[in-house]
C-alpha cells in the first residue's frame, strides 16, 4: 500500500515557475513507477509525465516537453515536477500517481496502469 500526497501548487503569473512535490508513504518507493496527470476545469485528467522506478528514464507530454521536468529522491521518498514558463493552460489540478514497476524503464503514460493516486494539487496560471 502506497499513500500519496502533493503539495506545492498555488497562484502564479504567466512565464513563472513552481515546483510540486509528492511524498509517498513506505519503505519501498525506489521499486515503483511514477507519474504526474492533471484535469484542468471541464476536461478529462490527461497526461502529464513518468519517470522510472531507478530514475533514469522519463517521458514527458508534448504540451510540457522543455517547460515541466520530472525527477525524484528515493531517498526522500518523494517525486517532483518542475514547471518553468507556466501558460494560462497549465491551470488544472495536478495529481501525482504511482504503480509497482515491472522492470527498470517502465513508464506508464496511461491513468489505467496506475494503482495508486494522490488527492491533488491545484496550480492556477494568470496572466
């Protein structure tokens, strides 16, 4: 069982930065695989990024390649995203989710092949 919990979110002008952070519960963070999502207001939650369980590979979706990076500290027990040059359609809840991985390099990009989910995050993006 895995408890996840964002934080970092918040109020932030077009071109700014913020930083979310995920901290995951149990000893065993290093051997899952990690991911951000978010669901801006009237859409459905999409893709945002995956990072490997060892942290050596990631995937990132076209809307953020460049401006958002993932990473994580096992020995923090926490996953993050950077994200750089915010646009006004970055606004959305953002939710950080995580499944045991199958091997090394795994990176899910789908919502269906995560167990667990965090509660969310809101980051708002004004010009």
């Amino acid at each position: 069982q895995v408890q996840l919990a964002e934080s970092g979110g918040g109020l932030v002008q077009t071109g700014g930065s913020l930083k979310l952070s995920c901290a995951a519960s149990g000893r065993t963070f290093s051997t899952y695989a990690m991911g951000w999502f978010r669901q801006a207001p009237g859409k459905e939650r999409e893709f945002v990024a995956a990072l490997s369980s060892g942290g050596a590979h990631t995937y990132g979706a076209d809307s953020v390649k460049g401006r958002f990076t993932i990473s994580r500290d096992n020995a923090k027990n926490t996953l993050y995203l950077q994200m750089n040059s915010l646009k006004a359609e970055d606004t959305a809840v953002y939710y950080c989710a995580a499944v045991l991985a199958r091997n090394a390099w795994q990176l899910p990009r789908q919502e269906y092949q995560y167990t667990y989910w965090g509660q969310g995050t809101q980051v708002t993006v004004s010009s």
